[in-house]
C-alpha cells in the first residue's frame, strides 16, 4: 500500500490520505473544493466544481495516475438542483473519458460546500 | 478499461458510461429507475426498485457479468423509510446471492426518483 | 468470491453480507453501531463512532484483514456537526494508519443511528 500526498491539492484536514494506491488502483480520498494554495473558497457551484476536479487531478497525477484513467467516481452535491452545471463542467474537464459516476445528493457538505468528489482510477 | 454501452438500459444523462470495465471487474454507475424502453417511470419504491435492478442486471449482462457475481453494492434512497420494500425486492431478485451492500438515505434523487444503485461486480 | 460471517458483528439486517471477499479484496457492507451482544445502541456519537469501528474491525479480522490494511473508507454520517467528534475517535482507533476516506452527511441513518461505514481493504 503507497500513500499519496502532494502540496497541489489540500492537505487532508482530517485522518486521512490524500489517495491510497493498493493492487494498481488509485483509491483519492473526497475532495472538497478549496484552493491548496491559499484555502478560500469560491462562492459558486461552477467554481468549486472546477477547483474540486483540479484537486482531484492534482493527486491523481502525484500518484501516477490521471483523469483519463479514471474508472469510476461518486459526487456528492448539496443539491440536485446543481447536476446540470456540474455535469457540464465535468464534461469540460474529462473531455473524451467517460468513467463510470453516481451523482449523489447529500445533505450540507462541511463547512457549507456545495461539492466532494471521490475517485477509484487505474495507474 | 473497457466501457459498457447497451440500449437495454437507459442511455446515460450525462458525462458518463454506463459500465467500465478494469482489472478484471464491472463498475457499474449509478441506475435510476427509467424503464429503457419509452423513458418512464413508475410511482412506487416497489416498482422503482424492480426497474432499477433491472437495468443494473442488463448493464453487467453487456459487460459480461451478472447479478450474482456483484461483490458490493451501494443504494441511495430518498427516504429511510423505504429500506423494507427495497431490501425484499433486492432480495428476491438476487435470490441465494448477497453481497456486501449499504444503504445510504439521501435527500431527494434526480427527477424525483426513490431509488438509486451503483455496483461493482466481478467478470 | 468468499462471504464472511462472524458474530462477533452484527448480523446483517437484510439481505446481504457482512463482508465479500474478491479480487485479493475485502468489501465490507455499512456498518451500523449496534452491539452484537445484544442489540443495543447507545445515545452519543463518540460511542457510536467507537462501536461502528469495532464492528468493523471484527469483520476485517474474521475475512483475514484489519484495520492497518484499510484502503479506502466512506463514512456516512446524519449531520456534518458530528464531523470532528467522529474524526477523533478514528484517529484514536486507527493510529498511523490514515487510509483514503469520504465523510458523507446524509439524511436519518436507519433506527436514527448517527454513523454508518463501510470499508475496503486489503487482505
């Protein structure tokens, strides 16, 4: 088992890994969208699904990985009303990958987040 | 990574496939309860939840699976107080079978449906 | 693929497994923080948090695996409040083990339980 850590995306403020590499899967931890660099956090949904998926690649990258290795994802938003433009900027960002996703509407993410994204991808 | 597309379960919304295959096993994303066939959906949790089986069922058929060789399941419901219908049509669908499973209580799903499912099967 | 049944865990409340064995891969089901013994639950989340991590950790003994060989954990819990108390008891309880990890806040969990977790690890 490797742990992932890089400074390109948030430290983990909890007890846990960034990713987690095990049997040739990267295994990311959710991701929240805030900015490693300086920990703020933009007000809407279509910037904080950018940063979260720029998070998402970061770690993805410092493990040796990437979005187009991608094999499934689980999102967590705030609200169902905030699929569509999630979607779009998903769309965006994978380009042509298409990975296996389950939206998942929750309650209130921590600290008022409208999105968490978690990965499992290939080396 | 292989990707699954099949027309015997609904087309995906949005930015993702229906299944992606990788080391050896199925990703399946997360179903809603559309029937393929004219995109309807039925009121009920009993029938939602026998429709959303069965586009999971078709989706690891194409890919070369089954339901009896899902290692894990995760099911999002609307509302805890759907978990009874829920587990005994899940029960009588996957017979002698059971896998790991968790049932996670969301707040309300896409277009209103009760049930969501995503799993990960053997090949 | 091989099942795992201890009692020293819940038995599972319907139909699934407490844990499915496949790919070199423990899949745990969601746990709940119920006490094998005799069914009970207790009222706080740091209990809770305790005795859902114990029931964890017997169904990774009995599928030959453990804590420290936890890859990736999903936390579900009924309010993000309950964030940090749990953080802390699964810092406690997992040492210098920091697996991969979501926190997801849902609605009511079943019975009103605060926590729910299910697991993956290696064997």
């Amino acid at each position: 088992m490797e742990f992932i850590h890089t400074e390109k995306a948030p430290v983990p403020a909890g007890h846990y890994s960034q990713a987690v590499i095990s049997g040739g899967m990267v295994y990311v931890s959710g991701q929240l969208p805030l900015n490693p660099a300086d920990g703020s956090v933009s007000a809407g949904i279509e910037e904080q699904a950018s940063q979260v998926l720029a998070n998402l690649e970061q770690i993805l990258v410092a493990g040796g990985s990437s979005l187009q290795k991608v094999v499934r994802v689980t999102v967590y938003i705030s609200d169902i009303s905030l699929w569509g433009t999630f979607n779009r900027v998903f769309a965006e960002k994978f380009g042509n990958h298409r990975p296996a996703r389950a939206v998942v509407p929750t309650r209130e993410l921590h600290h008022g987040f409208l999105v968490e994204v978690e990965a499992v991808a290939e080396l």
